[in-house]
C-alpha cells in the first residue's frame, strides 16, 4: 500500500507541476490530490523540491534509454537516414502511459526548460545541458561521417548542430501547443515535410 500511495504522490505532483508550475503547486495540493493530509504526505517525501527531483530523475532516465537505444539501433544506417530517424523517434517519443498522461509529460519537460523554478534553475539547466551536450556529440559524430561521405554538405559543426537542434525543438513545442489533437499520421507528415526542407540545406551536391 505504501508503494503505490507513493507512486500516487508522484503522478499527482507531476501534474500540478505540469498544470501550474512548481511555484504555485503546494505540499497542501499534492496531499489533497493524494487524498492525505499534509503531514502524513511527509510519509512519504521529505520536501517538494526532493520530490520534483525524484520525478525529474525518473523522466530524465526514460528519456537517456529512449535515445541510447534510438542511437543503437541507428548505427548501421546513413548518416541521413540516421539523423532523420533519431529526430522522428525523439518528436514521437512514445511511452507506456495512457495519452492524458504522456501530455503531461510531456509538458512538464515543457516547462521546466523554458520556465525553470528559480529554486531549482541552476542545477536544472546545468543537468539538462551536460545530458544534451553528451547527446550533442553523437549528433556532431554523424554529421562529420555524412561530411566525410559527401552526404552531408561542408559547414561549421555547431552551426549544424544547432540548426538540428532549432528544427527539434521548435517543431516539438508547436507539437504540444497546437498540434496536441491531430491524428498520428498528421503529425508525422509534419515531421516528415519539416524534414525535406532542412535536409535541403544540409545535404550534400
């Protein structure tokens, strides 16, 4: 029973912290959603800003495999093949839960990188960042193969990286905000047109 009121704890705080943000979610409101008083809540966490970390943590890991995986089963593919593929996967990322609480998710990663908690911002961005530059150099790896090969076509790595990385980003919060209703096949011909019109500009004579 302790372990899943515990596992109860986390879902709940998750959404506050996606809805409302982690400033505005109070221990009060985790407790209430949890159906316990605020002192027995202490049960189970020492601190909301323990329990943000433990959610973190556990979104954090989900995510490290996810790619960890995507890059092995890449590895034999074209550079181009194989940056088209990780940036589909990472934009479809998909997850054992029910679509409600893949949203949520989804946007609490949302806001917390774009609107970090100033009690947790410095050791949030820095985590998120050295994951990303890790990641970032994988990224770096196949474009230097696809140069190497004439795939790709010559220019500043970081200016690459980062134009990849604008395109990812930008296309997965359009995702979220305005595209949350579409049919799955909709969403992937927007991946899929976004793609052509990078690759355009990236690839090789």
């Amino acid at each position: 029973m302790c372990e899943k009121t515990r596992d109860k704890v986390k879902k709940v705080a998750l959404s506050l912290f996606a809805k409302n943000g982690y400033d505005v979610t109070s221990i009060e409101q985790i407790a209430t959603g949890v159906g316990i008083k605020k002192s027995s809540l202490y049960a189970f966490i020492t601190s909301k800003e323990a329990l943000f970390w433990e959610i973190y943590e556990d979104c954090e890991s989900q995510y490290s495999d996810y790619m960890e995986q995507l890059l092995k089963d890449s590895e034999n593919m074209l550079p181009s093949e194989r940056l088209y593929y990780l940036f589909k996967h990472y934009l479809i990322f998909p997850t054992h839960l029910p679509l409600e609480e893949t949203m949520i998710v989804r946007t609490f990663w949302i806001r917390i990188m774009y609107f970090p908690p100033n009690v947790v911002k410095d050791r949030l961005l820095a985590r998120a960042l050295k994951n990303e530059m890790r990641l970032g150099e994988k990224y770096k790896e196949i474009i230097q193969d696809g140069m190497r090969q004439g795939i790709i076509r010559e220019a500043p790595l970081e200016d690459m990286v980062l134009s990849y990385y604008s395109l990812r980003q930008g296309l997965y919060a359009l995702m979220i905000v305005f595209m949350s209703d579409l049919l799955e096949e909709q969403k992937l011909d927007h991946i899929e047109r976004s793609w052509h019109i990078f690759w355009l500009g990236i690839k090789g004579d």
